[in-house]
C-alpha cells in the first residue's frame, strides 16, 4: 500500500528521502537553492518549514517537501 500511495498517475515511485525535525536540510530548487537549513516543521499537505541563516538571523521559510534533502545527500 505504501508503495501504491507513493506512485505517481503514470505508475512511477517518487522516492523521498526521509526527513526529522530538527535535521539539517538543503534546498534544491528555487530561490534559495543550495541553502542549508534546519526542519522545523512538516505538514500533512506535503509542505516544510525550514530555518535559513539570513542577514543574521533565522528566517522561516514553507517549501513543498519534494525542495528539500538531508543536507549530507548527494542528491
């Protein structure tokens, strides 16, 4: 059944690699691609929270799951 949910229309598994709150992640699409951040949050919609160090401080930042990678990835 999980594998089922996790298909795409076409049938295609879209893998994701798994996340924990509080774990360093890295951006990998959009304007803050590259960025290293830490989880803060994860919604049922498929949605993240991130943390970015920006201009000093820590800026939250809500991107779709598929943007982000543990930051030691090679993805």
């Amino acid at each position: 059944e999980g594998l089922r949910d996790a298909c795409s229309p076409e049938g295609v598994v879209a893998w994701q690699p798994q996340l924990q709150l509080g774990q360093k992640v890295r951006v990998l699409i959009g304007p803050f691609t590259d960025f290293v951040g830490e989880l803060d949050r994860m919604t049922d919609a498929g949605r993240v929270a991130v943390l970015l160090d920006l201009m000093g401080g820590k800026i939250p930042v809500v991107l779709p799951r598929s943007h982000v990678v543990p930051a030691g990835s090679c993805l």
